[in-house]
C-alpha cells in the first residue's frame, strides 16, 4: 500500500507544554503568529526567513518531503520560530492505513529535542468519522513526545459530508472533548466579492463558546492569497489591507490567541501571495502592515477573555443584538451607523469594549457618550483620553475602535 508521504509546519518560541490534552502555555503579551505554506527547496534560504521574521511572523510552514527539510529546521531555529511538524496528511481523502507510522516514529524521535519543534500538525479539516482514528494518531505521538502540541485544524461551517453533523457547535464541541485538543483552529476566508459570509459569525460563536468550556485558546485564519481564484464559482475576494485587516480584528474580538496567515506562498490554482515562485510580492508588504497593526494593539488581547459579544443593527444569525443593559456604567450610549462587532474583553483589571466595523469597503461612523473619563488604542498603538460627553469616531474599513474604561 502507498504511504502518505508526511510535511511539515512551523511555530514559534515563547510558548510550551501541551500533552495529553492540556491547554496551550502561551506568553500572555503576545498573540501568536503563523505563517501557512512556506518556503519549496529553492526559496529555503536564510535570507527568505528572515525577511518572514522581519515581517513579525513567529511560525512558518515547510513539507517534510523536501530534501531541505532538516535544513529548514535550523534554518528556523536561527530566525527565531518554531516547527509544527504534520506527521500525517489525514483529511477525508486519506485513510489511517495510509499512515505511515514507522516513519511518524522516526521523525518524532529525531525531532522532539530540535529546538525550533514547537508540536506535530495531524490533520486539516477533519469531519466527525475521523475522531477515533485521530485520537489514536494523537495518543500515538504523545506517547513518544508528551511535552508539544498535537494539533488539528478543523472546518468551517459546510455540508454534513464536511462536517459529519448539522450542527457547527456540536462539530466543535465534540473535537474538543473527544479528541482532547490542546487549542481549537478552524479556518474560515470569509472576504468574498460580495460581501462577508455571514455564518462565519456564527462558527465564531460557536468556537468562543467551546474555547469557554474547555478552557483552551482559539487560533482563527486570515487569507493572505487569492484563494483558488481559478477555480469554477469562486468569489473569494483578493487580499487588501482592508479585508485582512477585519478579518485580523474579528477574530481578535472573539479571544484568538493566534493568528495564522494563509497562505505564504503559491499553491495551487492560487493566483497571488507574499512569494510566487522565487519572488516577493505585494501582498508580504500586507501581511507585514497587517501583523504590525495586531501587535500595537495585542497587549489588549493576548492575555484577555472576551466575556460576551453583541452587534449593531442587522444581527447576523446565531448572535445576540447589543441593548442598552450590555453597557458598563462608564458608558452611556454607543451607537454605528453600520453593522459592527462590539465585544467586551477583560485583561486582569483592565476592561475593554472593542468595536469592529465589518465592511472592509466603507468606513463606519460611531457615537459614543462616555459616562467617566475612558481612553482608546488606535491601530499605531497611539492612546488618546476622553472625557465624559458625547464623542463621534469614524472606524476605518475593517478596523476597530478599541476602548478602554
């Protein structure tokens, strides 16, 4: 029988302990950065992750296959990241004899001391059949390394075929409990040419909800590339600031602990990304101001907890309408003239509510009536004070205001 020939990913320092099902230990300053796709044998250069380094991405991926793969290791641990190593390609088109096991011994063995390994990537977009085989792949691993991450990257909302339920909660809730995962991903590019997809909000609520419950951090997804553009029916909108930057802050808003770009390179009937081939393009210039933009803003984040989430006029579906009652005493009215995301975060004694504006193509006007002096964080990192009255704010195209109260 052919074996399924195993790849890799990569991740970044900081962090470390998650066996047996543990949640993530993650440094409470910094929300985690990773690169999805990276470098073929012919762009693994010291100088390529580097300039990925320069552009404040923590992790970065690699095919095991590749006759640079021990290379890219040290060439990782040089930049500053880590290694997530995916030691089976098990999706739905796979099956688990076609795990080569004996190879995933080998190099778990071989890599488990490397200091750029941060964990072992075993399946993306798994439906629910695949649970008792990925338990024993997970258990497998952890048997012979019990000190990193395991991981999996699960769907978004689809069809039962997808998911193996109609229901995206029960999807995420039955993963995280039965296969015990350390951190919850799911990847979602909802930025399409009309418009945002509207469940996507709806997977988000679900996946805070179970992040809740189980105590672990939510790592969400944010395209960096034109997404199988040459595919029939896809709608899936290029890459701009604008786009990547909501996706970014909404995913922010609902607890993500990390944020994977996707992807780094071409693949595929992939039209455009940070590297093509053996060149840089626009869209690093993107990532980079797009990731600059999340780290002047994380301290709000990475060691927060979103206590709940509201919107603004039109309500997507599975989600609550903020009312007057959701408003701390500090504030006394916050109104938009267009549908946004507010959410309210709380960071050791700090309390937050942040305001997403959810058009990427318009920009969105806020009131605020402040009841008590609050001050916001701007994108640059910038802190402004206000005093009690009544303020207006325009929230650019997929940006968010950022109160502090």
């Amino acid at each position: 029988m052919k074996k399924v020939v195993i790849s890799i990913f990569v991740i970044m320092s900081t962090l470390c302990q998650s066996a047996f099902a543990q949640p993530v230990t993650q440094d409470t300053q910094h929300i985690l950065t990773l690169g999805y796709l990276g470098f073929r044998d012919n762009t693994a250069t010291a100088a390529n992750f580097q300039k990925l380094a320069e552009a404040g991405l923590d992790m970065l991926t690699l095919e095991m296959d590749q006759s640079t793969a021990a290379l890219q290791f040290d060439l990782a641990a040089e930049a500053g990241v880590k290694i997530l190593a995916v030691l089976a390609p098990y999706t739905d088109r796979h099956n688990i004899d076609d795990v080569d096991f004996a190879m995933v011994d080998e190099l778990v063995q071989r890599f488990r001391s490397h200091p750029a390994l941060f964990g072992w990537h075993i399946c993306d977009e798994p439906n629910l059949n695949r649970i008792p085989d990925l338990k024993m792949i997970k258990e497998h691993i952890e048997a012979i390394d019990p000190d990193h991450l395991v991981y999996i990257n699960l769907n978004p909302l689809g069809s039962i075929r997808a998911l193996g339920t109609d229901f995206y909660r029960d999807y995420v809730d039955t993963y995280a409990r039965d296969c015990g995962l350390s951190v919850l991903s799911y990847d979602c590019y909802p930025t399409m040419d009309y418009g945002v997809i509207n469940w996507w909000y709806m997977c988000n609520e679900a996946v805070l909800a179970t992040c809740r419950k189980y105590g672990i951090p939510f790592w969400g997804f944010a395209a960096t590339c034109w997404i199988d553009r040459e595919g029939p029916n896809n709608m899936h909108a290029k890459p701009t600031l604008e786009n990547v930057r909501l996706t970014v802050n909404t995913h922010l808003a609902y607890g993500a602990k990390a944020m994977q770009y996707f992807t780094i390179r071409d693949f595929g009937g992939t039209s455009w990304s940070p590297i093509m081939g053996e060149a840089w393009t626009d869209a690093y210039d993107l990532l980079k101001e797009a990731n600059l933009e999340m780290k002047n803003r994380e301290a709000v984040f990475a060691g927060g907890e979103v206590v709940k989430t509201r919107f603004t006029h039109l309500t997507p579906f599975a989600c609550l309408p903020l009312l007057k009652e959701d408003l701390p005493a500090a504030i006394a009215s916050l109104d938009t003239d267009l549908t946004a995301l507010v959410s309210f975060v709380e960071n050791g004694a700090n309390r937050y509510i942040v305001v997403v504006n959810s058009s990427w193509t318009r920009k969105c006007n806020a009131s605020v009536e402040f009841a008590a002096a609050c001050s916001t964080i701007d994108r640059n990192g910038v802190v402004s004070q206000w005093s009690k009255g009544k303020t207006a704010f325009v929230i650019d195209e997929g940006d968010m205001l950022v109160i502090k109260y």
